[in-house]
C-alpha cells in the first residue's frame, strides 16, 4: 500500500475506536481523495448518489445503498449533485473478545486477520439481507449521533449483527 496515501487521521478514541461521520452537501462537489487506513469503513448513502472508486474499481451507491471497505483498501468517494451520506469507521479490532472463544475464532479473528473481506456493494447480497444490514446502519447513525443510554454497548450490537447477516 503507498505510504503517501494512507490515512492518518484517528477515528473514535483509543477507548472508543469507532466515529461515524455524517455528511450533507448541498452543493454536489463533495469529494475525498484517494486513501487508505487501517480500519473498516462502512458507508451508507442516504440521500443522492456516491460515486465511489475501491481497489481499482468504480461503484455508484444510490440513495439508500451502501458499500464496506474493507482494512487497507484504496478508495475515493465523490457525489455531483445534492448527497447525504455516512461512513461508520472502526478498528476490527473493536469487535474481539476478551476470551478467546468460538465466536472470536470462527467470526472475528478472519475480520482482523484480514482474511476475509466484505462484498463490497449492498446490491451484491439477497434483497432480505441487504434491507435488514441497511435498518442496521440507519440504526448505528442515529445512534450514534443521538448517544442515548448505553449508545456503545447499543452500536457494537448492531455491527454484531450486521457480521451475522453476512456470515448466513
């Protein structure tokens, strides 16, 4: 990975490391450069069009579509005309275990070994999965954003449970 297009900027605490960054742009020229970091982005496009290149590759997320990045992986975001999006972005290592178990063998460790990577476009899954990922991101926003009581123990949850539709 190119040295110069990593990503330095810290996402969440070293308490908390997740931040979900929400962005409204009305004026459609809304534009991240290429980069990279360590950590799992997931992007959720409420309202317009994204236009996203990951690995090499282009995708277009329509509103209510989302996409993962995974660890370590190039990408760039843009939007032409009004857009409204978020981007959870976490340290796998956010979700281990403190005990070693089978969950963290079977389900977390190829997340943070970096042995397996998410699909990369919502359309790619069943329309049932894609519908109940999609109420999960919504969820993990105005979670987020509104920090109600036990808003962490609430948010880690929901990306447990996101992991689980995706592993059925």
């Amino acid at each position: 990975m190119p040295v110069d297009l990593q990503e330095k900027q810290t996402h969440g605490t070293t308490f908390y490391p997740l931040h979900v960054y929400s962005h409204h742009d009305k004026d459609g020229f809304y534009s991240v450069a290429t980069h990279w970091h360590e950590e799992l982005e997931w992007i959720y496009a409420e309202v317009g069009v994204l236009e996203l290149m990951v690995h090499g590759k282009p995708y277009t997320l329509q509103a209510g579509e989302f996409c993962f990045v995974n660890a370590e992986e190039l990408h760039e975001i843009r939007s032409e005309g009004e857009s409204l999006h978020h981007a959870i972005v976490f340290r796998a290592e956010f979700l281990d275990f403190e005990r070693y178990d089978t969950c963290e063998h079977q389900f977390i460790r190829p997340i943070t070994n970096r042995t397996l990577a998410f699909p990369t476009l919502s359309r790619d899954l069943p329309q049932e999965t894609r519908e109940k990922v999609g109420q999960c991101l919504r969820e993990v926003i105005t979670c987020y954003h509104g920090k109600p009581p036990c808003y962490a123990l609430h948010i880690k949850i929901l990306i447990f449970q996101v992991l689980e539709l995706l592993y059925q």
